[in-house]
C-alpha cells in the first residue's frame, strides 16, 4: 500500500486500511482477540452505494477494547492519514442512537478478528434526517440511496422510513419541520436523479456561504447556532438555497 499523503477515503482504500488495521489488532492483541465496527454516514455510504466516491473521515460505533485506539492511531501515522481517520465521535450527535446495532448488517471480516458492519437503506436515511444538515451530505445522500433501491427494484417507501424512526429514535422527534417537509416533497416528486444534482449543488452553495463567514468571522458558527447562521446568510442572498 502507498503511504501517499490522502485527505479522503474511498471504497478501495477504505477496505486496504481496515485490513491493515485488523491485522495490526491481531498482532498485537492475539487471534483470540475480537472486534466490531459498524460503519455510519459517509463511510457506509461509500460500502452500500456507488452515487458517492468519497469521504473525509470514518464515522463508526466501534466496539473493541482500548487497544483498538491505539491501533487507529498507528495506522494513521503509518499511512499519514487524518488525524481521526476513523472515530467515533458521532457518539456524541443526535444521530446516534444505541439501537444501530441492532439494525446493521455485516459488511466484511478482515483477519479473522474485524468484523466490519454498517447501516443502509432506510436505516441510514433515518439517520440523515436525524442530522439534517443543509451544509453536508446529508439531504443529496438520502435522495441517493433512494434513487439506488429503485434503480435495483427494491424501492424505498415512505412507510418504511417511517418505521426505520421508530425503531431507533421511537418517531420524529428532533427532526426539524423543514427537514420533514423535504422527505415528504421527495416522496411526492419521486423523481430522484435530477433531485439528487440540484441538491448537491444547493449544499456545495451553502458550504461556499458558511466558509465565507467564517473566515470573516473566526470562532463564531457552532454545531447549535450553524443553522440558524446559515438561514439568515441565505436571506440576504438573491438566490434561496433551499430551492423551496
């Protein structure tokens, strides 16, 4: 494997550094040794569907003991990866929920002793309306995985959705009226490819806007006031980049 400097993460690199990882987990922990990853957001995105080539860091549940830290962490320098290549800190957000689990299914076993899992389907789109954030992925890679389930013939339903909430978060709750709103407008419309580009391009606009603040304004936008921010840039500006 290179040790090229990289800033991304893509399905094939993605598989070769959690091989390396697992192999270094073993050597240092035994083939007795166990451990569990179960993939979330972009990187589940990149193992499930072929709408989007890349992510910047790994969100995961991991389950391991402390070692595995470790293990990340000498990966990482080993291949000058990010600092927190791969991390759990999503723990910490509204999208987090201890039931993902429960509704993850296996993805692969890298040296006997990863067991590598992750979140897909309605699942994964729960999660992305949990986050519903206007500024990431999280809107263009619901309508993708739509778009993906109905171009297999395994179409994805309102209702099903619907349940997939209920099963981790017990409903709605915390998901925001705009972010509803938009699902049910998805549903409605149906037409999911050319949804899919004209959101892209509204959060790479709200990116630009929010980048723009904050070298203007260091220190200022947080994970609780970025909408909130970003909504009144988006009024003072000619185009609405919502789209609604």
């Amino acid at each position: 494997m290179s040790s090229d400097i990289t800033n991304t993460f893509n399905k094939n690199n993605l598989d070769a550094y959690l091989k390396e990882l697992a192999k270094l987990f073993r050597k240092q922990n035994g083939k007795g040794a166990t451990a569990e990853i179960v993939l979330v957001g972009g990187a589940a995105i990149l193992v499930n569907y072929g709408f989007r080539d890349m992510t910047t860091d790994i969100d995961a549940v991991i389950h391991a003991s402390t070692s595995m830290k470790d293990a990340i962490n000498q990966i990482g320098d080993r291949y000058n990866l990010p600092n927190g290549w791969l991390n759990a800190d999503f723990a910490r957000t509204t999208s987090y929920t201890s039931k993902l689990d429960e509704f993850s299914k296996h993805y692969k076993t890298f040296s006997g002793v990863l067991q590598v899992r992750s979140i897909s389907a309605e699942y994964l789109i729960a999660m992305k309306l949990k986050s519903g954030r206007k500024y990431k992925n999280d809107l263009s890679d619901i309508v993708g995985i739509l778009a993906e389930h109905e171009k297999r013939g395994q179409p994805i339903t309102w209702d099903s959705v619907d349940l997939a909430m209920r099963h981790l978060y017990q409903g709605w709750d915390g998901v925001t009226e705009d972010t509803i709103a938009f699902i049910r407008n998805v549903f409605k419309t149906g037409n999911y490819i050319e949804m899919f580009g004209q959101l892209q391009e509204q959060e790479k606009r709200a990116r630009d806007v929010l980048v723009e603040f904050q070298q203007q304004h260091p220190n200022t936008v947080t994970k609780s006031n970025v909408d909130a921010i970003l909504r009144q840039l988006q009024s003072h500006r000619p185009e609405n980049i919502d789209g609604r």
